[in-house]
C-alpha cells in the first residue's frame, strides 16, 4: 500500500514507518492515544515521544520527535539518519509527500509537526488528484477553458513565441537533465504577456496548460500584496512552496503591480515596491 501510494518501490522500512505515522491521525487516530502516557516521576507527558495537541483534534499529533524516538530510540547515529529523511533534498519533501512544519524560531528542529501534504493525503484517502481550492493560504485558482489549441487566433511572431513555450515544455527534461544545462539555467520558463485588456493574455496561459497537460491557477495579487514590510514576499512564497514540485502554470494577472523594475529605496514605500 505505502509503495503504491508514494510511487517509490524501493522504500524502507524506517521510510514506511513514518509514512504510516504521518497517516496515523487522518486514519486511526485512537492508535497514537498511548503517546499521550504520563511521566509519573514529573508529571507530565514524556519528551522523548514529542507530539502536538491540535486547536480541534482531540487525538495526539506527531512530531518528528515522535519518529525519531519509534525508529532510533536512544541510538544518536540512528536518530541523525532520520533527520535527514527530514531535509528537503529527501523525496519526502522532493515528491511532497511529508514534512515537518510548525517548528518556531529557535526551537528543535524535530518538534516539527509531521504533516503529510494534502496532495498525498488526498491520493491515499480519496484515489484522486489533490487540486487546492481559492483560500488565504492559497491565494490562487484554477482556471479552465473549452477551447482548444486551434481555436486561437494570432500573428505569426506570437504564435512562434508561444510554440517556444511547448517545446521547453515537452523537451525540458532533456535540455536541464540530458544535457546537464540544470547547473547553469534555473528550473521553469518564465514568459511576460503583455497587451490591452481582451487580447487573449489569460486565455493563451490557460490553453498553454491544456496542450500540455498542465493545471493553471491564476494568481490574486490583492491577497498577496500587502502594505506590511515582509508580508508580499510571504504569501507569494506560500505559492510558490505549494507549486514547487507540482507540474503548474502560475499566471500572475496584473503582474506589474508586483514585478516592478527594483528602484533606490529612500521610503518604506520604495522597499515594499522592491
């Protein structure tokens, strides 16, 4: 089960282990009340199990203490090899699968709730592609069109330059992997639509997705801007965190309200602006 959920057949069984514990909660929750066990002498929970209480849930949420503790015990070289299951080039984290979140500054890294992705979560439960839905942590929607491809019309320089745009699509794989160009070239294709309102822009980005085989979610600036110093660059990385390893179009509408070219800062204004 845990190998055809994660796509990978050569999992371990320290890998399957905190699969399954991230499932714990979203499957049987009863099964993890022994963590919630006093520590008689202190009085209190035992540290070494971690875990969190949630607003809602009743139940216990598990940590990447909790892990550590079920697989390395007290073997401090075991216990390094499953943090490193916890770093982000790990396919835990690569594949979305799983990942610690919620640590606060200056705390262990391990008190990190182990928190499966919605994606996994809803592959595993449901049997179906994960696709989020427009909220505030997720400031974007998924837009769709029922024309096809050959039904745009356009000049001959914009149609070659969107066709440049399929084949990176379709060829992306051999140019940044076959050809080693990774190293010099970041990953994805950034491209600039621009024109008066009702030529096309959004209806080219979202037929770009259908030929390809691709989802296209439409980025709302006025949930991602923000007056506060430090909060634009936060809700645009929540986007980018969730579209990180997903096989995405973002289409930032308006965009020049947030790509602006950088000018000297004199003002709290001009910062935000940068």
């Amino acid at each position: 089960m845990v190998e055809e959920a994660t796509k990978h057949s050569d999992i371990t069984f320290e890998e399957r282990v905190i699969v399954m514990l991230a499932l714990m909660p979203h499957i049987k929750p009863q099964a993890l009340d022994t963590f919630f066990l006093q520590n008689g002498a202190l009085d209190r929970q035992f540290t070494q199990f971690g875990g969190w209480k949630g607003l809602s849930h009743g139940g216990f949420l598990p940590t990447g203490e909790t892990a550590v503790f079920i697989i390395a015990g007290d073997d401090p070289i075991k216990r390094c090899e499953v943090v490193r299951m916890f770093q982000r080039d790990y396919w835990f984290y690569t594949s979305n699968i799983l990942r610690l979140e919620g640590a606060n500054e200056g705390e262990p890294f391990l008190s990190g709730q182990l928190r499966v992705s919605e994606e996994f979560l809803s592959h595993v439960l449901l049997d179906r592609e994960y696709k989020p839905d427009y909220s505030i942590g997720f400031p974007a929607k998924l837009i769709t069109t029922p024309l096809e491809w050959e039904d745009m019309v356009l000049d001959y320089q914009t149609h070659n330059a969107l066709e440049e745009i399929n084949t990176w699509i379709e060829h992306q794989h051999t140019i940044m992997e076959d050809w080693g160009l990774k190293r010099i070239l970041k990953p994805g294709y950034r491209a600039l639509f621009y024109g008066p309102p009702g030529t096309g822009k959004t209806l080219a980005a979202t037929l770009l997705g259908k030929k390809n085989n691709m989802d296209v979610y439409r980025v709302d600036l006025s949930m991602i801007v923000s007056k506060y110093i430090g909060e634009t660059e936060k809700n645009l990385a929540k986007v980018f965190d969730l579209a990180e390893n997903r096989n995405w179009i973002l289409f930032f509408d308006e965009a020049d309200a947030l790509f602006g070219k950088r000018t000297s800062t004199n003002t709290s204004n001009d910062r935000h602006a940068n």
